[in-house]
C-alpha cells in the first residue's frame, strides 16, 4: 500500500509537465513559418512619417528587429549596411524595426552604429508580436510578393555568407 500515495503525486506531476509542455510549444506551434503571408504593419519611420510594410512590395525586405540593448545587433548592423550597399540596388530593402521603449535609447546606439538603410520605431512592440518574435536580433526575409521566406533568430559570424546566398537567391534582380 505504500505505491498508492506516490502514484497519485507522480500522476499529478505528469499532468503537470504536459500542462506545462503545452504552455511552451503552442505558441511555437503557431509563430510565423515560410510561406506564409508576411504580416503588415505601419510603423513611424526615422523622419516620422508612415512606413508601411505593404508600401515596400515588389522588393525583397530584409526585415530585422533590433533594440539598443542587444549585443549581436552591434554586430548585424555593419553586415546590413553590406548587404544594402550591394544588393539594394537589385531590389533589397533592409528595414530595421527598432522595438526600444525610449527614442534617445535607439538614438544613443544609432550614433555609435549607424544605419545605412530604413530604420522605423516600435516602442510599443506591435510588429514583433505579429511575428511572434521572441528575441533580438531576429530577422525575416519577405519575398518581393510579401511573403515570408526564411525567419532568422540571433546573429552570428558563421552565418553571414549563409544569410547572404538566400537574399542572392531571392533577389526580384539578379545581383551579384
């Protein structure tokens, strides 16, 4: 009769993990995959006029969210200059959706990174959550029909050439 008293917490601890397990996976169940349509949003932009994402089809976008306080943006923005110097000219557009509470945060990092391509501001975290972003950086590449090729969580050096072959690969203009 001593199994008795252990099954029952046992059988509550493994109700308890798949709960649990639920809790975790549904949402990854359901974030955004390749394939799918790419979310629209109208965001300020850094002269804080309107940008809106639809605004930009016909191009392939580099969408990338990014705050100042994260240490691989520091890294992935000089990449992203790279990246629209040499193919923006065949139809890439980087856009840099910053998602900092606080301007002068965004401001502090862009003069010690700048940005040579699209910055637009998302204090209240609008546009991460239609992607269901879950850190930065993390980005999405958008087909020039608006839909969503690759997402892309982190940045690193090993992944540069990588990312790059799929903006190549995609590009509406063949560039090299």
């Amino acid at each position: 009769m001593r199994a008795t008293p252990y099954k029952l917490p046992l059988r509550r601890w493994t109700q308890s993990l798949v709960a649990l397990c639920c809790v975790l996976v549904l949402p990854l169940a359901f974030a955004l995959e390749a394939g799918q349509p790419a979310p629209d949003f109208t965001l300020a932009g850094a002269d804080g006029k309107p940008l809106q994402l639809a605004g930009l089809r016909g191009k392939l976008v580099y969408l990338d969210f990014w705050a100042s306080w994260c240490a691989p943006c520091r890294l992935s923005f000089p990449w992203m200059n790279a990246m629209q110097e040499k193919y923006g000219p065949g139809g890439l557009v980087v856009l840099g959706v910053n998602v900092d509470q606080r301007r002068p945060d965004a401001d502090r990092f862009l003069a010690q990174v700048p940005a040579k391509f699209t910055i637009a501001y998302d204090p209240q975290g609008t546009a991460p959550k239609l992607y269901a972003i879950k850190g930065m950086p993390s980005s999405v590449l958008i087909d020039p029909q608006g839909r969503v090729l690759l997402v892309h969580a982190g940045f690193r050096d090993e992944e540069r050439d990588e990312l790059e072959a799929r903006i190549r690969a995609a590009l509406p203009l063949r560039a090299n």
